[in-house]
C-alpha cells in the first residue's frame, strides 16, 4: 500500500524546502501519492468524499507545511474541520482512521536553537496530534527541516529531503 503525502503550500512554487521535499518523494511515485490541497483547491472549497476516501486508501499519511505562525496553514485547518467528522472519523462508528499511522514533517522560518530555547514544535502542534491521536491514529515522530528563512545550502535541504524519504519509506 502507497503512503499518503498531505501537503498544503499556499506558494509551493516559491517554496524551497517542501519542493525539495516533493522533488524527492516523486522519485519514489510507485511508493508515495503526494496530494498538494492548495493545487487540488484553488478555490479552496475541499471535496470532504474525496478526501476522506484517499484517506481510506492509504494507512499511512503523513502531512506536510511549512509552519505559519506557530502552526498549520489554514487550508490545513479547514480540511481538520471539513474531512475529519463525527461518526466518520470520531464518535459512534467513527472509527474509519483507527490504527492508521500518521506523521507531521514541518519546516520552519527559525532556527533549531530557537524552538529548543524558545517553544518546541512538538508542544506548538499538540492540537494536531492530539486530534490525530483522538481519531485513533498512531503518530510517529516530526521530522523537521529548521532555519528556511537563514537561506539555507540547497545541499542541506537535499541532505534533510534523502533522510525524509529514508524515513518514511
Ligand atoms: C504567513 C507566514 C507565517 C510564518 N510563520 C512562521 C512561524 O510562526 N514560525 C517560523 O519559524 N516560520 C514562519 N514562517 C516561515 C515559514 O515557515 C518558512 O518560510 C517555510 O517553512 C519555508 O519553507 P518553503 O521553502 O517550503 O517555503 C512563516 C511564513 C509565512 C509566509
């Protein structure tokens, strides 16, 4: 079964962690369905049957962003809010994600010693994992790219794209 890749990127063409992020899990399309919600979304209207039956599809997701003040982009939230609903996903029969695994990859602007002096990203995306965790997901751990507004080496986000893939594949 294919992983899931959720990315939500309101400028992915300016982007240049998660690009390099896709760049790299396209090499793997046998392994990998990448699902980028602002191309699929434009207008930002979200097919909920869509998205809940590529969810079924696969049994492990893992959502990717870059963090926008402290926390999803909100085409992120929204498609929380829209697909994740009760009876499906919680409450009685809700139980369509149980035992899915999922995972959260983030880059941000600030530097690492900044979120480990600061506020750590796993406490700043507690909401989300909780929510995940509640629908009865598994989460695995981050995995993060740090530092994007420092203008970073393309070498390293190539570096930290390889790992990403090792990761989840
Ligand atoms: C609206 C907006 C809000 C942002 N908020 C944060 C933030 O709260 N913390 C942070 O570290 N970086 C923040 N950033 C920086 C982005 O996280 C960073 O540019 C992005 O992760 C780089 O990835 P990319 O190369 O794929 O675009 C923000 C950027 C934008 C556009």
């Amino acid at each position: 079964m294919k992983y899931l890749v959720i990315v939500t990127h309101p400028n992915i063409e300016e982007s240049k962690v998660n690009k390099t992020w896709i760049d790299e899990l396209q090499q793997h399309d046998d392994k990998v369905t990448i699902h980028q919600l602002y191309k699929e979304y434009p207008d930002l209207n979200i097919n909920v049957a869509k998205e809940q039956e590529l969810l079924l599809n696969h049994d492990s997701i893992i959502i990717q962003f870059p963090l926008h003040w402290f926390n999803t982009p909100f085409l992120f939230k929204k498609w929380m809010d829209e697909v994740l609903t009760y009876g499906w996903a919680f409450g009685p029969e809700g139980d369509k994600l149980k035992g899915k695994k999922l995972r959260l990859s983030v880059s941000t602007g600030g530097t690492e010693e900044t979120y480990n002096s600061f506020v750590s990203l796993e406490e700043l995306l507690k909401s989300v994992t909780v929510s995940f965790q509640y629908c009865g997901l598994e989460m695995l751990p981050l995995h993060v790219f740090y530092g994007a507004n420092d203008n970073p080496k393309f070498e390293d986000i190539k570096v930290n794209s390889k790992q990403y893939a090792d990761l989840i594949l």
